[in-house]
C-alpha cells in the first residue's frame, strides 16, 4: 500500500544487515579496516560481515559445517584462518569461565 502511495519501493532490513553494520560502526566511532564480524552462518553472518566490508571469521557453533563453508566462494581457502580463530574463541571463552568461576567462588 506504502509501495502504491508513494512510488517508492522499500528496503528491507533484516538482521544482519551491511547497512546495520555501518550504522553500528558509525556510531562507535569504528572502521571497518579494524572490526571483524564474528558468526556461525556463512549465509547471513559472514555474508553480512563481507558486504560492509569487514574481516569475518565463522565459528563452528552454528548451522554452517566446515564443508559447507568450503561450498561457497568467499569460504574457500579460509579454513586455516577460520580453524585458528575458533580456537582462539574457544580458549578466551574457557578462560573467561575459569576467571568467572574464581570469582563466584570468591
């Protein structure tokens, strides 16, 4: 009806979207040269992640295999890189658990 009134087609935003991303890095005053998306779906995270222009790295923890992640073509040849910031995450997050176990028990 607003298409019809106005003439206008819309824009959809969706989560994730580049443009949330942008406005995002806007607001905290960030540079897409320095920040990285970070997500479990090579179909909306790392693909959201690209089109603003950002670094990516996919975590296992998700829908998205490492064999399907090979299948598509900004995936390819990144497992290595992939592989060693999913270490990465899992090590901060074990010892993000151990300091806040020693905390709590505290």
């Amino acid at each position: 009806m607003i298409s019809k009134a106005t003439g206008v087609d819309p824009y959809f935003v969706g989560k994730p979207n580049p443009m949330m991303m942008r406005s995002a890095l806007n607001t905290i005053d960030a540079h897409s040269e320095s920040t990285a998306m970070i997500g479990d779906r090579m179909d909306t995270d790392v693909l959201c992640g690209l089109g603003a222009g950002l670094e990516t790295i996919r975590v296992l923890t998700g829908i998205s295999s490492r064999a399907e992640a090979e299948r598509y073509p900004y995936g390819q040849g990144r497992s290595g890189a992939l592989q060693a910031a999913t270490r990465a995450c899992r090590q901060a997050a074990v010892r993000g658990r151990r300091a806040a176990s020693r905390s709590c028990a505290s």
